[in-house]
C-alpha cells in the first residue's frame, strides 16, 4: 500500500545518504588545502637556497636536445602517460565520481576546475626540485626527493621539524585518500552490478585486496 512504498523509499533515501556521506567527507576534508599550503611554504623556501637558479632552469626551461635524443614521441607519450595515472582514467575513477555530482553541478565546470587545481600542485610541487641542486640529489631520483631532500630541505628550515611533522602527516593522509578513491571502483562495482551495501562491499572487498596482495607483498618484488 502507500504506507509501505513511502517506508521503502525512506529507507533507499537513508541508504543513499549514507553511502555517498564517506565520499563526500573525504573530498570536503581540509587537510586537502593545508597541504597545498604546506606545498607551496615549501616551493617558496626552495627558491631560496643555494643552487636555486639551476634548479629553476633544469625544470622550466625545456631541452630540446635532449628531447629529440630520446624522440618526440616518447616524451608526448610519457606527458600523456603522466596526466592519465594522475587522474585516473584509466581505472574509471572520475567516472565514478562524476556520478556522484550534483544536479547543481556541470561536467565542464568541474573539469575545469579538476584541470586547474592538479596543474596548480604539480607546478608547485615541482618548485622544490631546486633543493635537489642544493644538496646534490639527481631531479629523477625518485622517492630519494621524499626521504632524503626534503628532510634536508627542513633540516634547514626554521622551525623544520614542524613543517616535517605535518608534511609527512599530511602526505600520508593524502595517500590514504589516494587509496579510498581507488577502492571506490571495487565497491561501486559490486554496489551497482551486485546489489551489495557498501558496508558489505568494504568488508568482503577487503578481506579479497588483503588475500591477493600477499603474493606481491611476500614476492620481493
């Protein structure tokens, strides 16, 4: 009767609401915008250490000679290569979260601004390459530019214990966003194509990642 379809739409309301309630916490999160702050104290501060300017040049100005050594296509292959891994694309991942926007909400208007702000941290993320001239770290040296240069880079700061402290904070709770976002794909899968709840979704899919990352964590790889 009407009562009962009134009661079951209630309840698919409050289901809704708390499956997209996580993901909508997570995105409004300001730890967000104090690592952009973090990032851009540290960028600021890297300009002014010694070896600054061959710093600068080695990431802004572009070397075409080296380009054509290792061909145009490698390096316009390896520029797309970095913008699909960096959002996502190839697992699906804005696509998910696309479905989640609102009706107030366009798809041009928030592509717009997802181009914005990822160009934004990247370019001011890629100002600290300056330090790894400073205390003589290769720019590609991976994830020797976390561990090594940028302790050396607050080891030299005023009050760098504390921008180290909240630094790696912050990055490991940017991870641990990076690692919601990815899971979403697992669980929206199973959401829509199973009828699974998200709260049943996370565990089974938990207990799965767990299992079959045993061989890749025990590998050695």
């Amino acid at each position: 009767d009407a009562t009962d379809d009134q009661d079951a739409q209630q309840s698919m309301t409050e289901l809704q609401d708390w499956d997209e309630e996580p993901l909508e916490n997570t995105a409004k999160h300001p730890f967000r915008w104090k690592f952009i702050v973090l990032i851009l104290v540290l960028a600021g501060h890297s300009l002014i250490l010694p070896g600054a300017k061959e710093g600068l040049s080695f990431y802004l100005l572009p070397d075409f000679r080296r380009a054509s050594d290792v061909g145009l296509g490698s390096v316009i292959m390896a520029a797309m290569n970095q913008s699909f891994f960096t959002l996502s694309l190839g697992i699906a991942a804005m696509e998910i979260f696309g479905s989640y926007m609102g009706k107030e909400r366009t798809l041009a208007g928030e592509s717009i601004n997802i181009l914005i702000l990822d160009t934004f941290v990247a370019l001011m993320a890629g100002l600290i390459i300056p330090a790894c001239f400073s205390f003589g770290v290769q720019p590609d040296a991976g994830p020797q530019l976390i561990f090594i240069t940028l302790p050396n880079v607050f080891a030299n700061m005023a009050g760098g214990r504390i921008w180290g402290m909240l630094f790696f904070l912050f990055m490991s709770a940017a991870s641990f966003s990076t690692v919601i976002a990815v899971f979403e794909n697992l669980l929206s899968s199973c959401m829509d194509n199973i009828g699974w709840s998200r709260r049943k979704a996370s565990v089974i899919n938990c207990i799965f990642v767990l299992i079959a990352s045993l061989p890749c964590v025990l590998g050695y790889n």
